[in-house]
C-alpha cells in the first residue's frame, strides 16, 4: 500500500450478496481497532447498470486534534483493495480503473452471476471467464480467486461472510484474525453460520497465495454406471465411437434417459453411429471427426424438444422448488407459493395428443375454436395439490410420448437433417459441419419454436444452394451468425438477400419476439414469493 496510514476498500455487490452487511462488518472492525473510518455507496441496479459500490476509507494518524478527509467514492488509481462478489464483477472494476498493479489486491469470488444479455443471448451468450482470469493477473498487484459462493452455501451463510474471510485471509489489512470474528459477532445476526463460511473462506484464501484456483480438466472420462442397461450404452460409446466425441455422447445419453428412457437413448446412439461410420471415410488423415461431434452434440438437443410434457416435467421437479427457496431466502416450514402463468395453444395441445387426433384437431376448424376457448390463459400454483397434480401428471407421460403428433414430426425432421449432414459430407466436409452446428437455431416452444424452425429451414435451404460452390462453408457460417443475431430474422433476411440463392428472404418471419414464449429451462417464467 501505497500510504499505510490509509487503506481504501471498494467492494462490489448485487442485490442479496450482503454488500451493505460486509461494509457494516468492515465499519465495526476498524472503529474497534481505533482506525477513523468512513463508508459509502453507489447504488446501481442489480445487473442493468451495475452492481453498487460500497466504498470504505480507513484513516490512522498522529493525534493533530483534526479530522482527515476522506473521500466519498473510489478514484482510478487510487484503491489499495477491491473485493468482487461476482466473477465479472471484478472485470468490471478492472474496466474502471480501480485495479492497478502497483497498489491494489483483487479479491473475487470464482462463480458466475449470468448477466441479462447473456441469458437472452439466442446462442451461447456467456462470457469467457478466462478473460477476465488474464486480466486481473496483469492489472492486480495480487489476485485472490476461488469459488466463495459454494463456501457460503455450503455452511449455511451468504457470500458476504465468505468475502470478509478471503479478506481475512489474503492479509492484506493490519488486524488478526480474532479481529475480524469479534466483528461478526458483534453484528448478532446469523453469526454462527457467518463463522463458519468466514473460516473455510479465510482457509481456502491463507492456501490461494494470490492465485485462481483451477479445476483439473482431463479428457473425456466415459462413467461406470450402476444400472447394466446404461453401462451397455456406455460400454458401446467406447468400442465403436471416435474418442473425440466420447464426452458429447456421455452428455447426450444422460440427457435422453432423464427426457424419456433407456430406449431413447439407443436411437440416439444408432443416429450417430451412421454419421460417424461415414466421417470416419471422409475425414481424411485428419481423423478430427467434426461432424460427428457437431453431430452427437446437437442431435441430442433436438431429440429432447421442448413440449408440453417436458415443460410441465421441469416445473414440478423437486429441484426446482429447491432453487425457489433458497432464492428468497425461506425459513425451514415456510410455504412458498409458486405460480405458473401458462398459455397453452392449440398446435401444442394437439402436438400432445396421438398423431391421428392431433392432425384432426388441426384440420378441423371448429374444434381447433373449442380446445382454444377452453384452454385459454391459465394462472396454476404448484405449491396447492390441485395445481401440482395436474402439472405432474402431464410431466409423467414422458413414455408415451412415441405416440404424439410431435414426436412424429420431430422424428420426420431429424431424419432428413441427418440425411442432408450425410449427403453434404460426401461432397463438402467443413460444409456438412456447417450444417449440422445450424441446428443451434432450434430452440424453444410455441411461438419461439415456430420463428427459429423457419430460420433453420432457410439455412437448410442455403446450404443445398451452396453445395459445389467456393467457400461455401464460410457463407452458411455467415447466414447461421446472422439467424442468431435477432430473433426477428432480419438479419438473416438480409444476408439470403445479399447472398443471392434461390432461398426466398420472405420465409423467414419479421414478427417480433415473445419473450414469454422462452426455452423454459433457462428462463423459467414462474414468480415466486416468500409467503
């Protein structure tokens, strides 16, 4: 530190990481060990304009009989410690100038807060972690990094406990340890639990010694299942498929057995082997496989479609409910009240019934009218019986799905994207790979699920125009981008134009985008509420 008669802190915190408590606890510590002390905020808004800066200077001179002046915010430049409740978080503080190396110690937490943009992102929209880890190495006078917001669940506390101890324990400010956790029992509130995260994170921070702890990533590892039937499945991944897409295929196999069953699964492996008996002559020396694994990893998302089974599947897991209560922070033998606001339309009532009804469903007018006016807009809370029942019910017709309309569409759609990645490799390798990553687009239910199949179906048109032609894997790669960037489709509208296929810019639909029509599994639209 530059000055070491005055330290600056700056910590940074979203709404419910105790960003304001930790201040308190900083507050407490320093007074009672007879610093002069001064903490402020900046509030932002949760993620849309950032997190709020809780700012702390703490001041100790010779006795003048006059009082310092300290400052009310952080200066670029001029902070001795920053502490990040949130991974980006602390790349943010980095773009602000805060973190510089001759002076400041970055202390972060490890773990993710997805932001907004990243989770509305049509495609991967996450951030790259290392990016931030390569930053904060170079722009840090030391860097403490681990994962304390598992070390503040794991004990029962929040992520401010587990704050104050990396702080504790990177010994960076002139106090004991025994300091520290007299402050948090002064403070009286959940202090044996905020003991506890305070302790294993002052531990883990002591064994940091300033660097990011990394999880060891070895190659794919093909598990040992206690079920025969699955160890078979696992069993047939090793023998006969390419070692490059054995940990896609494990992925994939866990993914269908929960969407529906063992059997599932075996269709799974079948579809692939036949790509990847056929990448094995087109390869060449290369022997990279690609579209196998561009193959195994997207068959497997198209195979477990979101349909109404699936959604009232995901709703009434137990996990879910879980997830809720720790959300909103719930007492044990509190009651949490879940509401689902569902809108059921008429081609997915009719995509769950058996494939004759279904059609006649669609076909006929005046019962498509009925299902509509009966079904309509419907409020269901799955914390009451009548409301999880009629939800699990549905949730567990996962075996008779075979029978649905859907089912049959998705299988007659699979089987004709396979067909296509098939014929395209025997003439364009890196375009039948292009082809097979296009399934991306696909993604949701109802009215999402329509707009990105019309995407899909225009780039799947696109990539027969440009069989034979020169880059024509750069060009589909173009137009899947496109497709990705708005949800409209004038983007990829836009690039058929300028391509100049034979693909017609107008089957791609301009309609705007329904948020509420979103994939279920990340974003889930039940409110919950803390009764």
């Amino acid at each position: 530190m530059s000055d070491p008669q005055r330290i600056s802190i700056a910590v940074l915190a979203i709404g419910g990481q105790g960003g304001g408590v930790l201040a308190d606890w900083l507050v407490d510590l320093a007074e009672h060990e007879g610093w002069i002390v001064q903490t402020t905020s900046v509030p932002g808004v949760a993620q849309r304009t950032g997190a709020t800066i809780y700012y702390t200077e703490l001041f100790r001179g010779e006795e003048t009989g006059r009082a310092p002046v300290l400052a009310l915010m952080p200066a670029p430049g001029d902070v001795d410690i920053v502490v990040a409740a949130e991974l980006m978080e602390a790349g943010r503080a980095i773009q602000r100038g805060l973190v510089t190396p001759e002076r400041t110690t970055l202390i972060s937490s490890s773990h993710r807060a997805y932001a907004i943009l990243e989770k509305s992102a049509m495609a991967n929209g996450m951030a790259d972690p290392e990016t931030v880890h390569a930053a904060a190495r170079v722009a840090s006078r030391r860097y403490v990094c681990f994962d304390m917001a598992s070390i503040a669940e794991d004990n029962g506390s929040v992520i401010s406990a587990s704050l104050f101890g990396a702080l504790a324990g990177a010994a960076v400010l002139p106090f004991g340890r025994e300091a520290f956790e007299a402050a948090i029992r002064r403070g009286g509130v959940g202090v044996e639990s905020s003991l506890r995260a305070f302790g294993a994170a002052c531990d883990q921070s002591q064994r940091s010694a300033g660097r990011v702890r990394r999880e060891d990533r070895q190659g794919a590892e093909i598990p040992v299942a206690r079920n025969p039937a699955v160890n078979a499945l696992l069993a047939e991944i090793r023998e006969a498929f390419p070692a490059p897409a054995h940990g896609f295929l494990v992925e994939g196999v866990r993914k269908l057995i929960d969407y529906m069953d063992i059997g599932y699964a075996h269709d799974y492996l079948r579809r692939v082997r036949s790509v990847a008996m056929l990448d094995a002559r087109c390869d060449g020396q290369r022997r990279e496989f690609r579209v196998t694994c561009e193959t195994a990893r997207y068959l497997a998302l198209r195979m477990a479609y979101e349909d109404t089974i699936r959604v009232a599947d995901l709703k009434t897991r137990a996990a879910r409910f879980d997830r809720f209560r720790r959300e909103v922070h719930a007492f044990p033998g509190q009651i949490v009240y879940v509401t689902e606001f569902l809108h059921p339309r008429v081609q997915e009532i009719a995509d769950t019934l058996p494939a004759g009804l279904g059609r006649w469903l669609l076909d006929t007018p005046w019962a498509s009218r009925a299902v509509d006016r009966l079904a309509g807009k419907r409020l269901v809370r799955t914390a009451r019986l009548r409301g999880f029942m009629a939800l699990w019910l549905i949730g567990r017709l996962g075996r008779y799905r075979r029978r649905t309309l859907r089912y049959a569409a998705e299988m007659r759609d699979i089987g004709a994207w396979l067909s296509r990645i098939e014929h395209t490799m025997l003439e364009d390798y890196d375009l039948a790979c292009e082809v097979a990553e296009c399934a991306r687009v696909l993604k949701g239910y109802g009215e999402t699920g329509e707009r990105s199949r019309r995407s899909f179906d225009a780039l799947m048109r696109a990539a027969d125009a440009l069989v034979g032609r020169p880059g024509s894997a750069a060009r589909l790669r173009a137009l899947h981008r496109a497709a990705l960037q708005d949800e409209g489709g004038c983007a990829l509208k836009a690039g058929l134009v300028e391509l100049g296929s034979s693909v017609a810019p107008a089957s791609v639909d301009p309609a705007s985008a329904d948020p509420a029509s979103a994939d279920p599994a990340s974003a889930d639209p039940a409110s919950a509420a803390g009764a």
